[in-house]
C-alpha cells in the first residue's frame, strides 16, 4: 500500500518519519509513504525535545486551529494535493494530521456518499492520538462565523466513516486526552480497530517493542480488511 504520512501540530515530516521507523520497520516492506509538511509555522511541540535533532529548525502546522479560514486553506490544500501527487491507498497520520485526515475523509463523504463508498479518497485510516475533526461543512462555508464552528462526535454525527481505520492513543495522554476516543467514535466499530497503550500523547517507538508489535498487528489486518472491503464496493 501506498500512504500519506501526515505529522501532529509542532513537528514536521521529517521528525514523523522518525517516530513512525520502528513501526514501519515491523510492517511489510512492499508498503511506500509519502510525509507531507504543515505549510503554517509554529513552535516546537511540548514534549518533543528530545526527539528533535539540534539542527532542527523549522516545526510546522497543518492550520492555525483559532482561525478558520487557515482550517479551510488546509482542508482544501490537502484534497489538492492528493488530486495532484495521489492516490493513495491509506493515510497514517498523528494529532493534528489525523484530525484533518478524517475531516477531509467525512467532506468525501457528505459531497457524495456513494461515491465515497466505491472510490474513497482512502481505503484505511491509521490514525495515533488522533485529532478531533471538524465539521467540514461548517469550515468551507465561506459566511461561517467564528462561534459556529463545530467538531464532530458519535453523539452528534454517529458512524461517519466506512473504511477500515486502526485508532492508536496513549491512556497517559496529559497533554491532549480526547485525542483518539472521539475520532474513533465516528468510525465504524464493525471495520475498526483500537489499541490504547501505556503512554501519553505519542507514537510508540523501539523503546517499547511489545507495544510496535501490538500496533504492527492490528495495521495489518486494517489493511487486510482494506483490500476486503475494496473488493466488496468496488
């Protein structure tokens, strides 16, 4: 399969390709990814430190989240880019990049439901600590006002996505704790796949092999149930 790889707010590809190296390393090697840079600026993610090489410089966003004409650039930029450079078969993204993923997967959707079903915009869906997303018809509605925006929510929305996604969050997670659950929750539970692990808000790496192996497991039947339900809808 061939993925978009989308980063988390304060980091960059760079940095994402490396927090995702032991996992990918567990994963068949036919797989390709793409990792895709935030065009907004920002500064460096808490936590990150560590993780960021000293030469590291530039630390990126996908959106100014306050604003919404910045979400509705990103949303509009990412389904440009993927018209241009895709398809891809699946996204892998973290955060801020998996909130987006989703918002853009549910635009899909709404503008046309069964095209979304035969011909996603992708098959699967791998989202860590995932972001919540946005309404997008709220974000592109050009009079929108500031107070009107909305996230989306099982309670309000229900099951929006289809396709088999894979949710990955950290039980410790201080910095954002929604992040994972609520995305999760607008996924279908009969195509999904969770694993809450013992961190926080991170992508698990080769000091916790156990969890890499946990997390390769249940990509790979993600993809699995992919190339099923492709064969089901196509």
């Amino acid at each position: 399969m061939h993925f978009l790889c989308l980063h988390g707010m304060g980091t960059n590809s760079r940095i994402f390709e490396m927090q995702t190296s032991a996992i990918r390393y567990a994963l068949d090697s036919q797989h390709t990814y793409e990792y895709v840079d935030g065009a907004v600026l920002t500064d460096m993610a808490p936590g990150l430190a560590q993780l960021a090489p000293g030469t590291e410089s530039d630390f990126c966003q996908y959106a100014d989240e306050s604003s919404v004409e910045s979400c509705r650039k990103a949303l509009l930029d990412l389904d440009e880019y993927i018209k241009e450079e895709g398809p891809f078969d699946g996204v892998i993204a973290f955060s801020q990049g998996a909130g987006l993923a989703a918002s853009l997967m549910v635009h899909h959707i709404q503008n046309n439901p069964q095209k979304a079903q035969k011909d996603p915009i992708f098959r699967c869906g791998i989202f860590f600590s995932g972001g919540t997303p946005e309404d997008p018809r709220r974000v592109l509605s050009r009079d929108l006002p500031e107070h009107k925006r909305r996230y989306l929510s099982y309670e309000d929305d229900g099951e929006l996505i289809q396709v088999p996604t894979a949710h990955i969050w950290g039980q410790n997670d201080s910095f954002y704790p929604t992040f994972g659950p609520v995305l999760s929750g607008i996924c279908d539970k009969k195509t999904k796949e969770e694993l809450v692990h013992s961190g926080g808000h991170e992508v698990p790496g080769a000091k916790d092999q156990l969890t890499v192996d946990k997390v390769a497991r249940i990509i790979r039947r993600t993809i699995a149930r992919a190339e099923i339900f492709q064969e089901k809808n196509g």
